[in-house]
C-alpha cells in the first residue's frame, strides 16, 4: 500500500506541472485525426527496454495482469515527454481497465491510471475527458486517503487547472485556492510542489484583469523553483528545473505585456521559449504558447525586440503536431490577456514614476522605503528598498507590479468589508486611513494594515502586530 501511494503522489507531482503547461482551447477534441507528420521516437526514454519488459510480462502473466500497469504507465510517460498524448491515450487506457479488473473501481491503483489519463486528455485539449477522469481521481482519493491529505488536494488542483481551460475563472479560482491554502499548511508555502497551483492561480488573475495578484502568484513560484537551480533533488537536471519555469515565465510575460512593459515581457517570453526548446526541442506543442504570445508582444507599437515570424511558427508546429498532441479539432490557443480590461481608475491611477514613501522601524529609525521605478497607463513597477544603516543609503530589493484598476483592498489582499477608520499622523498632519485585520499567521500572531489613498506608491500607512508598531510611513512624496 505504501509503494501505491507514493506512486500516486508522483504521478499526481507531475501532472500538476503538466496542466499548468496545457494552453489548447478546445472543450470537444475528437480522438479522429489524419495521420500525424510527427512521429514517436522508440529509441529513447529507455523506451525499447520498457517495450521487451512488457512483452514478457504478457507472455509470462497474461494481458491482464496487475504487472503490466506500472510499465504502461511508464510507457505511455516516454510517449508524453515526447508530445505525443494521443498515441499515450490507449497504454493509459489499457492501464485503466486492468487496474480496474484486478485491483476493484475504488482502488489507488485505478486513482493513479485515472489521473495519468486525465492529464493526457487536458494537454491534448479534451476537457471534457479530463474533468471526468480526474472526478473519478479524486472520488478514489478521498474514499482511501481522505480529503485532507497531499493527494486529495494535489487532484482538486487539478480540476482547477480544468475549469480554467474552459474558462470557467470562478470555479477554477476557488478550487485553486483551496487547495493551495489547505496544501500550504501540511508541507509550507514555498513547497516547489505548490509552485503549478500558483502559476494556473496567475493565469486566473490575469484573465480576470488583476494583474497585481496575477504577477504576484506567479514571482513567488519562479522564485521558489530559481531556488532548485541549486538545490534540485538528484537526478533532475538544470533543463528540468528550468522547463518547470517556462510556464510561469509565460504568463509573467503575458501580464507585463498587458501592463505595457513590453521590454520585461519579451525577456520573460525569450527565457520561456529557450527553456522549453532545450528541453523540447523546436517542434514540441508546448513551445505554441509562448510563441502566440510573442506574436501577440510583436504587434505592440513601442516593442523593439524582434518576435517576427512567432505566430507563423506556432501555426506550422500546430499542423506538424495534428494527430500526435492533439485533435486536427483543437485549434491554436490564443493569446494570453484579460477577458475584460479594466480601467485604470484605482489607487495607482495617477501614479508616476518618482512617487515614493518612506517607512521607520519598531525602534522610529528608518527601514523601508517603496518607490515607483515605471509606469505606464495600466501598471507601476514599485521597487521596495531596505536602509543600510552602516552605508547610511537605501539598498535596492524586489520589485511589484501594481495594477493601476486595483483599489488599496486588492492591492494588498485585504478585505474591504472588515476595514475600520482610524487617524494616523504623518509628516505633522491627520491622515484618515482604513485599517484590516488580516489572518494569524503560522505563529498565531494577529495584525492589521492601514491604507490610505493620500500615500504614493501602493498605499500603504502602517502594519501592527499583536500591538506592536512594525512599519509606519514617515515621509512621501509624489514624482513630478
């Protein structure tokens, strides 16, 4: 029982790496397609020694033994790596219906074919199979390990990535969060395995127009996985690691080109397409995503990079890939953008580049300093500096994309609905500003932010914890 579970939770790993990579927007892909130009390659991936195992294991147990699912299984991954989901459908399949004869309908066994299969049906763009197989999944799941562990929860991601490929952002949004937040608790907030929850959480974000929590999700896990370039497990390479950041430089790139930072956005796209071709190759259907979006930076009237050619490349892989990644059915996916472009009437809305406001410490001296380093119509780039107090300077450190729609709430993740008027002195003058309580954190120590649309740069006045004053804005001043 312990090797099947922690075969599930490896299989469940990396299908969450590999929905966050799916981009087609199809909900019905027929499995009909003409024969593909790209065809599988049977001499790598250990691919002809797993091919003998399985022919012994049928002359030697049978067609339908238990034995042959972990070497379908990894068959059928040998096919995947290489793109080809539909030609990996029918091993996954077979693994299926043997799981299901030999080991009962509500066994991890057919929990881990029905997940694997599932992960195929959403990279080849049938949704529709995808939700079902992984429904099936997650109803094994919870009946045998229960709703509050890794594997439930790492399913119900999943299903979220599901939802939001067939656009349904509510769902996906909540589904998504869930989990991650239930997730977080038992292995941490910065566990590489949450890092897929937070890139699909990203897409969410930009598609509903909030590209401060878009770019936010998504720094947060290129940052936890820039991590395992120095500390990645053994046996995964420098290419694995950075293919698993591909995605997530993606939409990064496609939120910076929303927010008008062509620049930053063609570096993100340019990153995102190198790791995938060291890793893929130049014909794999992952490379479609990031080349659409390229497309889509290319058509913007102060880009100066060179993206000529993105979209007719994309469109050739798409053909080349016709009945071995997906259905001649599934089209190209579209560029990466909000469905609904919201106006930039936030708090941010007359921000400029040179606003700044500076912070002191519990003991009054200073410590923090937020100014905003760009800005466009729709965004600020607000850089966040620390006080050196032997080199008596600011020493420069992250920076946050600020959407210019966002209110102070949104911006800081607050809930407007718990706020409460209070005055704060600053600069000699009363300042009204609004005050939330936000959750305990790991150490159950209770705090609250004060916000206030007077302030530049992102508009925040203060953080108190458990009554100590941590952070209170000391000076500001906006750019001309």
């Amino acid at each position: 029982m312990k090797q099947t579970a922690a075969r599930i939770m490896l299989i469940l790993q990396l299908s969450i790496f590999l929905c966050v990579v799916s981009a087609a927007q199809n909900d019905a892909a027929s499995k009909s397609s003409p024969s593909p130009r790209r065809q599988l390659d049977h001499t790598v991936y250990n691919l002809p020694s797993l091919e003998k195992q399985l022919t012994e294991l049928e002359k030697t147990k049978g067609k339908e033994d238990a034995a042959l699912i972990p070497v379908l299984e990894e068959i059928g991954k040998a096919y995947r790596e290489q793109g080809g989901y539909l030609p990996a459908m029918p091993l996954l399949e077979r693994a299926l219906a043997i799981a299901r004869k030999s080991s009962g309908e509500n066994s991890t066994d057919v929990a881990g074919a029905a997940d694997y299969l599932g992960t195929l049906n959403l990279l080849a763009g049938d949704y529709g199979a995808a939700l079902e197989n992984y429904e099936l999944a997650r109803s094994i799941l919870e009946k045998t390990m229960g709703k509050d562990g890794p594997p439930y929860l790492m399913e119900m991601q999943n299903i979220g990535v599901v939802y939001l490929r067939q656009g349904k952002l509510s769902e996906a949004e909540t589904t998504l969060l869930n989990s991650e937040n239930a997730l977080s608790k038992l292995i941490g907030p910065a566990a590489p395995e949450l890092t897929g929850c937070q890139g699909a959480l990203g897409e969410v974000y930009l598609r509903k127009g909030n590209l401060t929590r878009a770019a936010s999700q998504l720094q947060y896990a290129l940052a936890v996985l820039s991590e395992g370039l120095e500390l990645r497990p053994e046996g995964m390479t420098e290419a694995d690691v950075k293919e698993m950041m591909a995605p997530m430089q993606n939409v990064l790139g496609a939120v910076y080109t929303t927010a008008s930072f062509y620049d930053r956005a063609g570096d993100l796209l340019g990153e995102s397409l190198k790791n995938y071709e060291a890793k893929r190759g130049h014909s794999h259907e992952s490379l479609e995503a990031v080349l659409i979006n390229l497309s889509a930076l290319s058509e913007a009237e102060k880009y100066k990079g060179d993206a000529a050619g993105a979209r007719e490349r994309a469109e050739s892989i798409h053909r080349e890939n016709i009945g071995f990644a997906h259905a001649a059915s599934v089209p190209l996916p579209p560029p990466l953008k909000p469905d609904v472009m919201r106006e930039s009437k936030g708090s941010l809305a007359n921000g400029q580049a040179g606003d700044w406001v500076s912070y002191s410490g519990p003991d009054g001296e200073p410590a923090r300093k937020m100014e905003i380093a760009k800005s466009s119509p729709t965004a600020a780039i607000v850089v966040t500096s620390d006080w050196d107090g032997a080199a008596k300077k600011w020493m420069a450190g992250p920076e946050q994309l600020m959407s210019k729609a966002s209110n102070l709430y949104e911006l800081w993740d607050l809930d407007e609905a718990k706020a409460k008027p209070e005055k704060l002195e600053i600069k000699g003058k009363q300042l009204d500003v609004s005050c939330t309580l936000m959750p305990p954190d790991a150490n159950n120590m209770q705090c609250k932010m004060c916000v206030s649309d007077e302030i530049p740069a992102g508009g925040m006045a203060k953080i108190e914890c458990d009554g100590k004053v941590l952070m209170k804005a000391t000076d500001y001043k906006r750019g001309k």
